[in-house]
C-alpha cells in the first residue's frame, strides 16, 4: 500500500523530492553566473546605455576612417583644383548673352567674341550653337542638312546627333541624352555639357556669376 500511495503521489503532480532539488540546484547555479561571477575590468553590462556604449565603441573607429577619407578626398579636390587652375585653358559662357570669354592656362585671358546665336536653357540644360563647341574643343564638325544630323569628329572619339531626338551614336554605341539637339534662327543647338564632356572637356555652372565654363587640358583653345 505505501509504495501505491509513493507512485499515486508522483503521478497526482505533486514534484518529487529529487526534481525540486535539481530545480534549486539549476535556479542557483543561474543565480551565481548572473550575480556573482565578478565583473572583470572594461566589461559593460547589457543594460539599454551599455548597449549604445559598445555600439558607439564600435562605430567610432569607422567614424574615424570616415573622417581620414573626407581628408583625402578634400585634398585631393584641393590638388585638382591647382592643376586646374595652372593648365587648364577655359571657355567662358552666359545663357541668353552673344559673349564669349577664352582663357588659357593660369587663367591668362586669350580674347573675347560673339556668337550669332546666344547659349539657350532647355530642360535646364544649356544649349550652344554645333559648331562653336565641337571647333573650339578641337573637333571636325560635319553637318548632314538632309539628315539634320551632327558629327563631331577626334582622334578617339565620334559623336553623331540628330535634331529632335535623344538618342547619340558615341563611337557607334547607342546613348541616350536627356535634351536633344535643337534649331533656333536656322542654327542648331546642343547641350553644351553632353558634347563637351564626351569630347574629354570638364563642364561647370557657376551659380553666383551665372555662367557655364568649359575647360580643357590644350595649351590655348582655339577661337
């Protein structure tokens, strides 16, 4: 009968003497490894400002390479700007105005002139007439009439437009331009960044004067 009652006992749910010792025994050991184990030295527990403490431990070296980048970066734009300024010639143009200003290295100004059509903005993009942009860049200008096409013609480079459309054959590969090529007073228009830059030229907009310069590495762009 007793030993009945022993396994009645285990099976009605009340826990044997064994469990709830294995259960004091496991709730202990979890109690010494939370609280009692000893801190060591640097060691940030994992309350919310420790979290961010060892994120910002973390972040902070690759904040610190972030800022050696930008240092770079700015001086090598600095260095840029230097060799710029020394051999770079210089176009000189204001959207809406017949004025042309030619400058050559180290800023040494080459002569002025006019253009029977002045520079236009569409689409925010600057247009200028075909042929001054290809002939002071240096390129063969080729005008098809019947085609209404342009080609600008280099050493190392081909650059075919069509009026009205956007898509240009660079090199024989197609390439897509967001403002096609336009005529205003029977003379046709380009973008004047798109030729440019594609004809090795660098292209800027100086907000405070207004203007559009193109520069590039020749001894003195013709005229």
């Amino acid at each position: 009968m007793r030993g009945r009652k022993g396994k009645a006992s285990a099976r009605g749910g009340k826990p044997a003497a064994g469990a709830v010792l294995a259960a004091s025994a496991a709730l202990a050991l979890v109690a010494a490894l939370l609280f009692a184990a000893p801190v060591r030295a640097g060691e940030v527990l994992m309350t919310r400002s420790g979290f961010d403490f060892r994120l910002m431990q973390k972040m902070l070296p690759r904040e610190q390479r972030l800022d050696a980048l930008e240092a770079r970066a700015s001086a090598l734009e600095n260095r840029l700007a230097y060799w710029e300024d020394r051999y770079l010639s210089r176009i000189h143009l204001w959207p809406d105005k017949p004025l042309v200003e030619y400058f050559g290295p180290g800023g040494v100004p080459v002569g002025s002139g006019s253009l029977d059509v002045p520079p236009r903005i569409v689409g925010g993009r600057t247009l200028v007439p075909l042929r001054f942009v290809g002939e002071a860049l240096g390129a063969e200008v080729v005008w098809n009439a019947e085609a209404s096409q342009v080609a600008y013609i280099t050493d190392r480079r081909q650059i075919l437009m069509t009026v009205g459309q956007t898509s240009v054959l660079i090199d024989g590969r197609p390439v897509e331009v967001d403002t096609a090529p336009v005529i205003v007073n029977d003379r046709t228009l380009v973008p004047v960044r798109f030729v440019s830059q594609w004809l090795g030229a660098v292209v800027r907009w100086d907000e405070a004067l207004g203007r559009v310069e193109i520069g590039y590495f020749r001894q003195i762009i013709q005229q």
